[in-house]
C-alpha cells in the first residue's frame, strides 16, 4: 500500500512529524569533502512527494551513488520521523548500497528515522543526542472516516508495526516482546542507553548546540531536558590547538516561540484534506493551494538563509495564511451543511445516538422537500434514492 485516500483525497500515513514538499537530504561527493562522500537527512522526512511516484526515490538513490561512486558514504542523521513509506525507501536503498554505510546521529534520532539509522554498516551518536522508538500512526485533519476504513487503518497499522519490529530485533537482538513494549512506551534513550540497548554502535563526543524543539513537539515523552536545552551537533572544524572550540548558542525563547507557530500554522494549512467537493467548490481549493505554497516558499527562504521573517515577510506570510485558513473555513461549512442534508435524506438525526433509538420517529423524520441547492449538494447516490423516496425539490 503507497497511500490511504478518502474520495481520492491523500490522508497522510505518518510514523513521526513529516513536513511535505521540504527537502530532507543534500549530498556531497569525496572530492567535495575531502574525505568520504556524506549525506546529510536533517529534518521531518517528508511524505508526498514519496506517495504515488517514483522519481523522488530515484533521485534519491541517483545522489547516493553519484556521490558516494562505490565508496563510504557518511550519513548526518538529526530528524525527529516522518512518513513511514518515505522512510522504508531510504532503508532499502542505504543497506543495498556497496559501499560502507556510516550514520552519525547529531542530535535526534525518532520514529522513522531509526529504520534509516539502522541501515547502516556502523552507527554513531553522539553523546548529548538522544533516541526514541514508539508506535507508528496515522495523522489526518478534516477527514471523514466511517467505521470501516477505521478498522482497516488500525489493522494496517499492526502490520507497519510487524514490519518495524522485524528491522529492531534484526538490528540489536533485543526480543520482539521487549522491543513491543518500549514501542508502547514511546522510550526516549541517552546516547549510552541507545548503544547498550543494540541500537547504535559507538558513543562520540563533541560538538555544537543545535535546536531542538521542532523535532520533539508532538511527541508525547519527550524527556524535559530536550525541551528546554539544545542537542549537541557535531563540528566540522577544529582550533588551531586541535581541539574543538566551545560554542556557546543562545536561542532567543521568543523568536523561537514565533518560529513553532508559524511552522505549526503553515503544517495545519498544508495538511488540510478537502475531501469530496463539488466543481463550484474546485476553485476555492486550488486558491488555498496557491496561498499555502506561498507561504511555503517564504518559509522554505527564512530557513535556508539561516535568519527570521523580516516584518513584511510575516505580514505577508500571516496575511496567506489567513485567507487560507477562511477558505478551508468555507469547505467545512460545505462538508457539515451537506452532512446534515444527507442525515436528514436518511432519516437519521445528526443529534446522535439518542434519535437512533427510536427507528419511527427516524421514518417520520425523512424528508421529502428539498430547496435546488440542497438537492445539488447530494451526490449521486443520494439523488437517486431522493428520488425514489418520492422526494420533490422546490425552486
């Protein structure tokens, strides 16, 4: 299975935090190093542009090889997770490739992520980063699920956990009934526990304070010290005495705060699922797709130069953001109005369970009379068995 969709709209099928359409790997051939070729995962593993295609994993391992020509390969790996499936592929293709596999873990390695840490020939990590292993799980905003593709997704996520488990066990000998357990558990490890437990290799020292707190804000035990500290990043570059210089970075709480509600924000607006719409309804979702990609691409500017919003970039990335948010507004409107409509057809109160107990006042309840526009907001199947209730529509 590459995706679970409802009336052909994608619902993400995620093992940790992904975020869609950011790039999640740069690679850099020896001759570029000086050394080994590396290939640097920093970030949410991103899902969408992995389901329903082939070319972004292609790509993927068309980089590898480029750069890594048969040789060892370094991976810097620091992601808190992403799309179980996206993951999956980054695995296959980094234990099929020739050459020695190396995986340093900077400052996190969570969810999905460790499928990818455990493809390699030798893992690293570094000694202030941490692990974490829990679940898989679906995450989904404005979906409609019935009861039936809820117990399919729950049935699908015990064999993604099957799967996880047999990559665990493979790697660190733990039994399956332990490795279960902690997945239960969401267990957060030291860099120590982490290489005691069969999960990395080697515990390496040094480095630089990186931040933190977007890889770990929808985990659930995340342990205190990560959210209020930086994890140590390693340093490329040493003093001229040898040893590695001491850099002390402060994060500004408040700048940083304005950055997770902004990346929050443009999360919520990107993984809005419209469901089924009528054509009327087309041209609100393609304006809420252009006001998302561009607050997108003034995201995606900020974090690669390094710096924050100026004061008109955030007027102009809370400004799309609004409008987008007020047309998915006008599409949950539309979805609950024709809800109720279709309730109504049924002859089922949309006030719950209490008007189910009583079947007669259900039948006496259909309706027969319908305005135009709330006929044209059925669809077919509805209209057809409207019409065989005997249904009338008033103009």
């Amino acid at each position: 299975m590459r995706r679970w969709s409802m009336n052909k709209q994608p619902i993400r099928v995620i093992d940790g935090n992904a975020q869609p359409f950011a790039p999640f790997w740069q690679v850099r051939n020896a001759a570029e190093t000086g050394g080994d070729a590396e290939v640097d995962l920093i970030g949410p593993i991103s899902e969408f542009s992995w389901m329903g295609d082939e070319v972004t994993p292609k790509k993927f391992k068309d980089d590898l090889y480029a750069a890594g020509n048969g040789g060892p390969v370094l991976v810097r790996l620091h992601s808190g997770g992403g799309d179980i499936f996206a993951a999956s592929t980054i695995r296959s293709i980094l234990a099929e490739y020739p050459g020695k596999v190396t995986v340093n873990i900077m400052g996190l390695c969570a969810s999905a992520a460790v499928g990818v840490a455990l493809a390699a020939d030798e893992v690293n990590i570094y000694d202030t980063a941490y692990f974490m292993i829990h679940n898989p799980a679906y995450m989904f905003f404005g979906a409609m699920l019935d009861a039936d593709v809820m117990r399919k997704m729950a049935d699908d996520l015990v064999v993604f956990k099957d799967g996880i488990l047999n990559a665990y066990e493979s790697a660190t000998g733990l039994s399956r009934d332990e490795l279960s357990a902690m997945m239960d558990a969401e267990t957060w490890m030291t860099a120590q526990e982490a290489v005691d437990k069969g999960f990395a290799h080697h515990v390496i020292g040094g480095g630089r304070k990186v931040d933190m707190k977007n890889a770990v804000k929808n985990f659930v035990n995340v342990p205190s010290v990560l959210l209020n500290a930086a994890v140590i990043e390693p340093e490329e570059d040493e003093a001229e005495d040898g040893q590695a210089p001491a850099v002390v970075e402060v994060v500004d709480a408040e700048a940083q705060a304005r950055r997770d509600a902004n990346r929050s924000r443009l999360d919520q607006a990107k993984n809005f699922v419209f469901g089924e719409t009528p054509m009327n309804i087309r041209e609100v979702q393609k304006a809420h797709a252009a006001k998302v990609e561009r607050a997108q691409a003034l995201m995606q500017l900020t974090e690669t130069e390094a710096r924050d919003f100026t004061a008109e970039e955030q007027t102009e990335f809370d400004t799309c953001l609004t409008e987008a948010e007020d047309l998915s507004g006008k599409i949950v409107a539309f979805q609950e109005r024709k809800t109720r409509l279709q309730a109504q057809i049924d002859g089922v109160s949309v006030s719950g369970a209490a008007d189910a107990e009583k079947p007669e006042s259900n039948a006496s309840a259909k309706r027969k009379t319908l305005t135009r526009a709330e006929y044209d907001a059925l669809n077919s199947t509805k209209k057809a068995e409207f019409s065989r209730a005997g249904g009338k529509i008033e103009n």
